[in-house]
C-alpha cells in the first residue's frame, strides 16, 4: 500500500514527570495493536480537539488524573504498517488524582537510561533519547573569566553534577582552542558531563570528542549529519534554519536570542513570542532558548515550549 494513501492518526501523548525526575510508561491493553508493548499514555485527537484537550481527556479516561501543568514538547511522526501516526508530546509536570490504569494496562516508574520495562513502542524511541538531554547546556565564558578563572569554576561545577558543557570560544585561534578543550579533557566528571565542541568536526574527531555543535552558516552548507557523533546540535535563528536541523535529522536546535544579549546588541532579540511561533511547527527534535538566559528564566523558556536553556554568563556567576 501506498503510505501516502493512509490516514494519519492524530495522537496526544504525555510525559509525566515526578519530583525524583523519572518518567511514567504504561503498557498497551490486549486488543489493541502491538499489544504489551510498552508506551507514553495518551490517546487520538477526536473531532474538534486540540491535542492539549485531548491530552487532559486521555489521561482522565485511562489512569483518572487530572492534568494541571502540561506543555508542549516533541513531535513524531511514525510510519506503522496498519496506519501514519503524528504524535504531539506534551510534558506533564502537576497532576491530580492517583494514577491507576483503568484499561488494565500496568504502569512503570523509569529513569532515564535505566529501562526496565521492555518491548517499547517503535515511535517512542526518540522520545526516550530526547529525555537524556539536560534542560540547561552551560556555554564556556573564557572570554570573560580568562582561561584560569573558567577551568576552577568549571571543576567545581563538574564535582557536583553532570552538567553539559558547549565549548565555544570564537577569539580563540584553532591551536589555542585545541589546546583548550584538551586542558576541558582532564578535569575530572565523578557525576557525569559532557563536552560538546563548537563548530569543529575535526578536532572533535582527533580528541575523541563525540559530540558537536554547529554554527547557523554551517548548518546551511552541510549535506548530511556526521555519521560518528553521538550528539549533533546546531545554532538556529529562523524556520528555514530549524527545517534544515530536521532535514539532517539532528538531535537538539538552539534558537535565539531570544531576550537582548551582550553578544548581538546590535540585532533585535526574538522574544518569547517569536520564540514560541518558531516553536510552535512541532519538531521531532529539542529546542532550548538562548540569549539572556539563566537558571530564573528555566520556567518561562519551558511554558513558551522549550526543552530548556543554554546558558553563558549566568552559568558562571
């Protein structure tokens, strides 16, 4: 058959969230298609509903909560044999009522990376590798701190959490740079922590370096993502930037500025209802808000459908 002669069922998940950060899967009922596996809940749109509308129905119906606090997230699409599925991916944060599955599905409490539940639904996959990104990606300051200053505090930082690291230094030659994310190499992650070069392929490859985010001009001249990074974002200002992400099937977009920045206070900020209209087309990939962003505008960047943040100054203070 012919994909495009099928329907496309249009579905309304959620991705419930607790206080300790893990995420709830449940277990599709007997009857229905790919029975037993494992899935975000949620349920079709009906006639005249939004996917929010449906999203508060679905979760009433199947487990009798109510949704408090749910935002957009993610879209996937998913080619099944027996129909084309677009799901809109909502994260639910507050809920009220006691979870219980009223179809006779089960219901599991999962951690990121820690699956214990198993066969999961083929269109959830990216779902659960978008949950490994962290909601704030701290972008290197040596600009400012000098290269001392930025090593101690990045330390300190990595003693205490696995935060994720963009190492961009634009006024750095390539040799200085290198030697840069070399001295970045040694600082030790007891937590975790990732690096993720700027811009560079090459040196990413040399270090051993895995992951790599690309400028807004590269991500107009490159034909294909780079096969051997685990992670690969880029920098993007407008739609036709963020279509390009999505065409070469990237793993997460920063979009900005969004707020006036010191680093382009000559071009106008895109507020966060620009932001939002950007946002708004439904990605399969993670956008997180840049410019004038800090660990206060988390909230905001989220409720205007974000992933999260990524953070210059403020992360350093």
């Amino acid at each position: 058959m012919n994909t495009n002669s099928k329907k496309i069922t249009r579905v309304a998940a959620g991705v419930l969230i607790n206080s300790e950060g893990q995420f709830l899967l449940g277990s599709r009922p007997a009857g229905k298609p790919y029975a037993g596996y494992w899935e975000f809940p949620g349920g079709k749109l009906e006639q005249g509903e939004s996917a929010h509308q449906a999203l508060c129905r679905e979760l009433n119906e199947e487990m009798g909560i109510t949704v408090n606090c749910a935002t957009p997230w993610l879209t996937q699409r998913f080619d099944y044999p027996h129909a084309n599925v677009e799901l809109r991916f909502f994260k639910v944060t507050e809920w009220s009522g006691t979870l219980h599955g009223h179809e006779g599905q089960q219901l599991a409490w999962q951690s990121v990376g820690q699956l214990n539940v198993s066969p999961i639904l083929p269109a959830n996959g990216p779902i659960l590798r978008s949950l490994a990104l962290p909601t704030q990606i701290n972008i290197s300051n040596v600009a400012e701190l000098g290269i001392e200053q930025f090593l101690t505090k990045l330390h300190e930082k990595w003693a205490q959490d696995p935060s994720w690291l963009l190492l961009r230094e634009p006024q750095m030659s390539r040799a200085e740079y290198a030697a840069l994310a070399q001295a970045v190499q040694q600082i030790p992650r007891p937590l975790g922590g990732k690096i993720i070069l700027h811009q560079d392929i090459e040196l990413a490859r040399q270090l051993k370096i895995n992951s790599i985010h690309l400028t807004a001009r590269q991500l107009t001249q490159v034909t294909e993502r780079p096969c051997d990074m685990d992670w690969v974002s880029a920098s993007t200002h407008n739609l036709a930037d963020l279509q390009q992400l999505e065409r070469l099937g990237l793993d997460f977009a920063f979009l900005g500025h969004v707020n006036a920045t010191q680093s382009h206070p000559d071009q106008a900020p895109l507020g966060w209802s620009g932001f939002e209209q950007l946002v708004s087309h439904g990605w399969r990939f993670p956008v997180l808000a840049i410019g004038g962003q800090s660990p206060a505008t988390l909230g905001t960047a989220q409720s205007n459908g974000a992933h999260g943040i990524a953070v210059l100054r403020a992360a350093w203070d």
